[in-house]
C-alpha cells in the first residue's frame, strides 16, 4: 500500500491538542502496521516545519525530524512539477488554495497511491481517499 501525507495530518500528530490528533494517531498507528509506503514531497516538508515552528516551537520541529520525517520517502518538486502546481493554482483561481497542495495533487495524480493521509479539505474536495 501506498499513501501520500499532507502537512495536515503531520500537524495533527504532532498537535495532541488538535481536534484531529486521535484520529491522525489511529490512522498512523495502521498505516505503520501495514507497512504502508509513505510518500510526501518537499514542498510539504517545508510547509509542516515552517508551521510547526510558528505554532509550537523547535521542540516539535525536532519531533518531526527525528521521529517522522524519516520515515518518509520525499518527492522533490522540480522547476516542471512546480511550473504545473503554479498554473493550476492560478487556474483555480481560489484565495485559500495553497500552491503547496496544488503541487501535492498533481503528485497524487501522477502515482496515484491507495490513500492519501490529510485532514485538509481540499484534498476531500479533489475526492482524494482521505485517511
């Protein structure tokens, strides 16, 4: 099994506060136990630590280096795949819509992976499998 991770369910682990925290950490949890492939892209990774910063600190920074980003194989966002997110952001035409998602859906679209582990609702609205 395959399964694309957003910044939303990182946050969501990591925020044990959040409203999402229980079933991010159940979702985790079966995910690990399937030894599911876990994919995200940098763009992403940038995003969780930039906002894992702001929100909590450099502990939970630390947290997520140390504890999950290894367990993540990265997508790196090159000048074609950034080209394509930039144009369908701008075709969206949507305030909200991050460039950083837009890039994750068209990694989604081109690996197509059993499942996508997000909490954002963009990703529901695109009708991606959300864990």
């Amino acid at each position: 099994m395959t399964c694309f991770v957003d910044t939303s369910a990182i946050l969501a682990l990591l925020q044990r506060g959040s409203e999402q925290h229980d079933p991010a950490t159940r979702t985790w949890q079966q995910l690990r136990a399937s030894r599911a492939a876990l994919f995200t892209t940098n763009y992403v990774v940038v995003e969780t630590v930039a906002l894992l910063q702001a929100r909590c600190g450099l502990g939970e920074v630390r947290m997520f280096q140390e504890l999950f980003a290894p367990l993540l194989d990265v997508v790196w966002v090159g000048p074609h795949l950034h080209a394509t997110g930039l144009a369908a952001l701008m075709a969206e035409q949507r305030r909200r819509l991050s460039l950083v998602d837009c890039i994750s859906f068209e990694v989604i679209d081109q690996t197509r992976p059993d499942r996508v582990f997000a909490f954002d609702r963009h990703f529901a609205e695109r009708g991606y499998c959300m864990a």
